[in-house]
C-alpha cells in the first residue's frame, strides 16, 4: 500500500471532550482512559505524517440555532444535560482538535455519531485518493464504531486502533471492539506503527 492513500482519522479528540476545562471535564464527565489517548496516539500521528499520510480531524459541533442557543438532539440532552451555549461551537476552542495531536492536515464537523453522517468525508476521502483509513478516537461504541461501519459499507478499508480508541466504560469499549471485527481489521497502536514503519 502506497501510505500517501492512508489516513489516519482522529475522532471527536477534542478540548471540550478531553481537556480539563472543556465542556465535559466542566460537567464532571472525565474519564482516565479517554484522557490518555492524545499522548497514545501521537507517536502514530507524528510518523504518519513522516511517511506522507493524511491526518483527518473528526469534531463533533453543536450548531447554534434561535439566539445561539445550540441545537442538541433530545437523546444527546438526556446524556449530557449539562451541555450548553458556546460548547462545541463551530470554530471555537472547546471544538477544536487537542493541541497534542494538532495540526489536522483536514477536519471535517459532524453533528451526529457517524463522520460520515450528512458531511463531507467521504468526498475528502475520495479527492484525496484514501483508500485505508487507520482510526483512533472516542467513544468506540459511538462515533468510533458508527463511522467505521459507514466506512465499510462504503468499501474504504479500515484498521481499528484497540488502544488508539476509549469509551466511558471498558466493558463497551471491549464489546465495541468485538462487534467491529467482521468489518475491520483490529490492531494495536505498536503494530500499526510496525506495519507502516515496514512499508
């Protein structure tokens, strides 16, 4: 595989999810797993860019409706009750990539679990000749797993990244992990990096 049609996908590694004064950490939504996968997933991002692969940002956003009260769907505000005005906001800090894994070389706003739900994706993917994505990112039951899905129903080829990936609880992000196996390949950060490193 030529690594210049390789991406690796980040998804929703972002300040208001991840740092400690964004949204959720303000909410009291942290999580040590989660919390670790910026440092995780760096030594990946920084050879991937070596090697001439593309390094696509997913970000969730709350898109601002009447008075820039954010339009959230009904099953998001029973989750996360504490989410409001200015949170994932489009191109404010609480939306963007973490600074750990910045720059992207592209990102792409989402509004729903799936990258590729009512967005750009997959015509980015397709102009820039990707043809195998590796993805890291949170939560694996949601956003990791709905996008990898669409993913292969879109014939792209994808390496799930076990430990390149978290959720708020263990046991969903291994069952995740599981249900992903019949539509990707399932690999470590460390055998990833040897496979690229062996291209």
């Amino acid at each position: 595989m030529n690594l210049s049609s390789a991406a690796l996908l980040l998804v929703d590694l972002q300040n208001d999810f991840i740092h400690p004064k964004g949204a959720y950490a303000r909410g009291g939504q942290t999580n040590a797993d989660i919390a670790a996968l910026p440092a995780r997933l760096k030594p990946l991002a920084d050879l991937m860019r070596q090697q001439g692969s593309l390094i696509v940002a997913t970000l969730f956003t709350l898109v601002p409706g009447r008075g820039g009260e954010p339009i959230i769907s009904p099953h998001l505000k029973s989750l996360r009750p504490f989410l409001g005005k200015g949170d994932f906001s489009p191109g404010a800090w609480g939306q963007q990539l973490v600074e750990e894994l910045a720059p992207a070389d592209c990102s792409v706003e989402k509004i729903a679990y799936s990258a590729f739900y009512m967005t750009r994706l997959e015509w980015l993917l397709r102009k820039c000749g990707i043809e195998r994505l590796y993805v890291g990112g949170i939560v694996t039951n949601g956003g990791v797993a709905s996008t990898v899905r669409d993913a292969h129903v879109r014939e792209i080829d994808c390496v799930v990244l076990e430990d390149g990936c978290a959720a708020f609880s263990r046991d969903l992000h291994r069952a995740a992990i599981d249900g992903l196996r019949p539509v990707a390949k399932i690999a470590t950060i460390a055998e990833a990096m040897h496979d690229i490193s062996a291209i």
